[in-house]
C-alpha cells in the first residue's frame, strides 16, 4: 500500500476528501498531513480523522532537512491541496511524477504566482469567462506548470458571482481529485 502525505495551507477540505477516499481502499493511505500554517484549520480536521498532522516553518521547507527527512521516511506519493508554496528542487528530484497538485483554473489560463483560490474566480467572473475549472497536474519547479494529468471543465453563467464559480470548482476538486491521484499512484507501482 502506497503512503501519501498531503501538504495543505488552509481549511483542508480536500485533504479531508482524500483521507476519507483513502480510508478503506487497498491502494494507498495518508499517513501524514503537513502544514505550512500552525493554526490552519486542517490541523483540526486531521485530529478528526485521526491522521498525524504537523505545521513546518520556511526554514524546514527551503533550508534545512527537516520536511525532506519526514518525507523521505513516510511518503512514496505527495498531493498538494491548498499549499500555496512553491516546492523546492531537492523534494521534486525525490519524487519525480510523484507530486500532484490541484489548481482551480483550466491551466495554461489563471495560473502562477497569486493566482489561487477566490483570485482565480474573481478573474474569471471579470473576464466573462464562459468556462472555468480544475486542472490536476504533476508540479515542477514553476507555478502551475507541471504537465497536466486532468481537466474538468464547469459552465460560468452571466450570472455566476465569483463565489458561485468557487462552489462549482469545489464539486469538481472533490469529485475528482482523489480518484485521480488513486490512477497516478496504480501507473507507479
């Protein structure tokens, strides 16, 4: 059975929706949720769920060892779920295609640096977009560059406020993700 660690920043609904997923299936399990927030909501969610869970500074990220040593020690696959940080060189050439990440944009469009969460929406609703969505890709060393692994599209009625876009992109993280990460991880083994 694989082992997924989940970097999560904020409330981590979606790590909840991948350790849930994971819980009763034979192919993988998240064994810890790492934080670069001490008082991210996710925190919470984790002890919920009963999954180890821990914050990290910058300097354990980009630094030092201390991320890369947890990692190296208990995971074989890393999801991002609402981490906002750019991952270093040295935690990619570890785990080459082995790093996922969900953006809520159809990529190339409304990605790199500040392009997250309700910014995404906010661009998409100002620029009358007829169609928004996630894109699920490997991560490399750019913002929201890694080759994509999987796209779902939501309609943008005239309608549609930003929030009402995040709502949508929300269904489709949560209905996808998790299934895409189990058929990255089937591919590796």
């Amino acid at each position: 059975m694989k082992r997924i660690v989940i970097f999560a920043s904020g409330s981590g609904t979606n790590a909840e929706n991948i350790i849930k997923y994971f819980k009763n299936r034979g192919t993988a399990k998240v064994v810890r949720v790492l934080s670069n927030k001490k008082d991210a909501k996710v925190i919470e969610r984790c002890k919920k769920l009963g999954v180890a869970c821990n914050s990290f500074t910058k300097q354990d990220f980009f630094e030092n060892d201390t991320v890369v040593t947890i990692l190296k020690k208990e995971a074989d696959f890393i999801a991002l779920a609402g981490f906002l940080w750019k991952v270093p060189q040295k935690i990619i050439k570890l785990f080459p295609n082995k790093i996922l990440n969900i953006h809520p944009a159809l990529l190339p469009k409304y990605g790199g640096k500040g392009m997250y969460g309700m910014h995404v929406h906010n661009a998409v609703v100002k620029n009358k977009e007829k169609y928004s969505g996630i894109t699920i890709h490997y991560v490399n060393e750019n913002y929201d560059d890694g080759a994509i692994v999987f796209q779902e599209k939501i309609e943008v009625l005239v309608c549609d406020t930003a929030k009402d876009v995040a709502t949508k992109i929300h269904h489709l993280e949560y209905k996808h993700f998790p299934v895409v990460i189990e058929k990255v991880i089937k591919v590796h083994e």
